[in-house]
C-alpha cells in the first residue's frame, strides 16, 4: 500500500491538519480505526500523530498519553506533546523517533550488532525498564520493535522505549507490591511474551 494511501476507516489524509496544530505529512501504519502519522506542528517540530477512533471507552491511546505524562521527564522515553479530540477521534501527540532495533539490526550485514552495541543496548533497555517501574508501571509488552533510536544527532546514539497502550500501574500498598487476586489475560506480542504471560499469569516486575 502506498504511504499516503489510508483505510477508508481513517477519515485523515496526508496534508490534513489536526485540532489547527499538525499537518499530516506521511501515514506510517493504519490499523482497525486506527492510524500513525509523521507530522509537523507550526514551529516545525518532527511529531508522531497516534489516532484512535473514539468510542467513549478507554482506548489505548488513552492509557498511552496517561502514562507519558507520568513519564514526563524521564530519560528514555519520548517526549508528550498533546492528548486531545479531532472530530470523533482521540490523538497522541509526542516526539517522533528513528529506526527501531529489528531495523537496525537489518539495515546491513552481518545482521547483527557487536559486542559493544549489544552491551550499549542492554544497559540502556534495563535503564528505561528501570525508570518504568520506578513510576509504578508495568510495559507488557517489551520486545525488538518497540526499542527505538533517537531521530537527530544529539540522541541517534540513545535508545527509547515506546508503544504504552498495554501499559498498567502496579499494585502495591505502601510501596510493597501486592499480588493478582486472580489469573490475567494473554498481554504482548505471540513472538516475545513471558512464560507468565503464556500461562496468563497477571504481567508485574
């Protein structure tokens, strides 16, 4: 499909402007009443637009900006720029980011990354795990894709993790974490769960 070809479920087009702030410059993915934009807001920042068909329930792009905001400040995570409505659609506005692991690893032989870029990655990884849970939050869904490089020369050589519609706070009563009640659904992606979540063990740290 043709990046600027869009599901006539998404009502959105490249050149669109969205809530008067972002123009719509490629269509990165679409799912079921679902789509990603490349965007730029007037002062020309590079921004990635989620946008999820509203249906008065809680959507992921819902849980993904709440946890964002929480996240605000926090290193290896992209930064929030506005949750909001666009006729019958809620959006996600944040930093756009470069390529993802899978890409990286990829882009040419040997297909893999060296020792040292192996290590450079897994302190940064369980750093960004790290500063999640420190927040009360568990990802459920951590795998290559949604490890990402920055999208300028200051931060290509830095890693973000992304993707937060899975999300969950932890529970916990005064700062010990409490144990499910009961078991949990299948959360994550077939190629990369946990054990616990094959066994729909409720997903903690």
């Amino acid at each position: 499909m043709d990046d600027e070809d869009v599901d006539d479920e998404i009502p959105f087009n490249v050149g669109d402007i969205i809530k008067d702030r972002y123009t719509l410059v490629k269509n990165i993915s679409n799912g079921e009443n679902r789509a990603i934009f490349y965007a730029f807001d007037p002062q020309m920042k590079h921004v990635a637009l989620k946008l999820e068909l509203d249906n008065d329930a809680q959507t992921s792009v819902c849980i993904e900006a709440a946890i964002m905001k929480l996240l605000a400040g926090t290193s290896h995570f992209p930064k929030f720029y506005q949750f909001g409505s666009h006729m019958n659609y809620k959006f996600l506005a944040m930093e756009f980011m470069g390529s993802n692991l899978i890409d990286l690893v990829n882009y040419k032989k040997p297909y893999s990354f060296n020792l040292h870029s192996t290590l450079k990655f897994a302190k940064q990884a369980i750093n960004a795990l790290h500063n999640l849970h420190n927040k009360g939050v568990v990802h459920r869904d951590i795998k290559p894709g949604n490890f990402v490089i920055g999208n300028d020369q200051n931060t290509v050589g830095t890693f973000y993790l992304i993707n937060f519609g899975m999300c969950k706070k932890l529970n916990d009563l005064d700062g010990v974490i409490k144990m499910p009640s009961s078991k949990g659904n299948f959360h994550g992606s077939l190629m990369y769960p946990s054990l616990n979540a094959h066994l729909h063990n409720e997903l903690g740290r």
